[in-house]
C-alpha cells in the first residue's frame, strides 16, 4: 500500500470539521450565554468531536467488517453522501444537509448538553466526517500513520475550539457574504473528494484497471 497522502487527507476532514459552519450555529445557540458558559461549550464540542472521529478511526472498518460491507462499498456510499453534501454546500445551503431545524429548536428549548449534541454530532461529526474517517482510517495501516492521523483530527478540533471562541469577531470580520462564499468553496473542494471516492470505489468493487 502506497504512503498516505496527509495533505489530502488533512483536506478532506477540514472541509468535514467545517469551522465556517460551526460558527453560526454556535453564535445561535449560545446567544444570552456568559464568556465562561460559551468557553465550556466550546470545549465540550471540541472535545466531543476529538473523541467521536477517533473512535470512528479506530472502530470504523471493524464495523465494517462485522456488518459484511467492503471498505471499496463504502467508499462508494460514503462518496455519494458526500457528493450530497458538497451540493448543499456549493449553494451554501450546509446547514439543512448536516442538522435539522428541528434539532436545532429542541436544542435552543431542551435542557441538553448543545456542546454534544447538536454542535459535535450531527453538525461536525455526522455520517459525512465519520465516512472520511473511516476510508482514511483504511489508508493508514500503520501504528505511526494512524497516530499522524489522530494528530491531524486533535489539531482540527482545536481548529473548531478557537474558531467558536473567536467566532463573534471573525463573524463580524467575513460578515455572510464572505462565510457564503468560503462555504462555497469548500463545497468544491468537497465535491472533487467525493467524485475521487466514488471513482475509486467503482474500480476497486468492480475490479477495473486504476
């Protein structure tokens, strides 16, 4: 098996862990809250998504196999939700395709942990991120690329921790119009790592010349 490719892999979770996503929702929920409340919940979130996305590395593809789903399968459904998502994502629609209003409503009116649940799981950790989680997982087969990798999702939900501690003054700074236009992009970016999971998926269950 080839080296893993850190940078694209780095890429891809980024996009997943989208802190431009995260922002708003946080802003929203954690409107009337003092510094130290939001503080706790930023934490509790990234904490939460750390925690959620490892387990997922290392559980992922024995689930995998327990259930009888080949990695190559799951590549090719975990590229089509993927490809769902970088849609909604090019028209800046993410919100809807990660979360529910709902979930949304209950979580501004329920006594609930919001740091968990909805912040890390479904908004950042869902089905999307666990699917990269899982296909990069199957890419490090190695106790140091593995560990690379657990580095590369503790930086990014540091990443989300500072980006929902400044989220106020980076909101004021992008203002919408430039948080649209960055979830644009990466709605791109997601789009070109959904078509190569999806490529490579066919190839590898269908056996076909790479």
């Amino acid at each position: 098996m080839s080296n893993p490719d850190y940078i694209k892999m780095t890429t891809g979770l980024f996009v997943m862990l989208n802190p431009f996503v995260l922002m708003p929702v946080f802003l929203s929920l954690t409107d009337g809250m003092t510094k130290n409340q939001k503080f706790k919940v930023a934490m509790t979130t990234s904490i939460a998504v750390f925690v959620i996305m490892t387990i997922t590395l290392f559980a992922g593809e024995y689930l995998l196999t327990f259930f009888g789903i080949s990695v190559a399968d799951f590549r090719i459904a975990g590229g089509l939700l993927i490809l769902l998502m970088a849609i909604t994502m090019a028209r800046a629609e993410d919100e809807g395709m990660r979360y529910s209003h709902k979930e949304h409503d209950e979580a501004r009116t329920r006594d609930t942990n919001i740091g968990v649940i909805p912040l890390a799981i479904p908004l950042m950790a869902g089905p999307a991120a666990m699917s990269v989680a899982v296909i990069d997982a199957h890419l490090c087969n190695t106790f140091t690329s593995r560990a690379i990798l657990v580095a590369i999702v503790g930086g990014l939900s540091g990443i989300l921790w500072v980006a929902m501690l400044l989220a106020e003054p980076i909101g004021r700074l992008l203002g919408h119009t430039g948080r649209q236009v960055l979830v644009r992009i990466m709605g791109l970016i997601l789009l070109a790592l959904s078509i190569d999971f999806l490529v490579l998926g066919i190839k590898q269950s269908f056996d076909l010349p790479r």
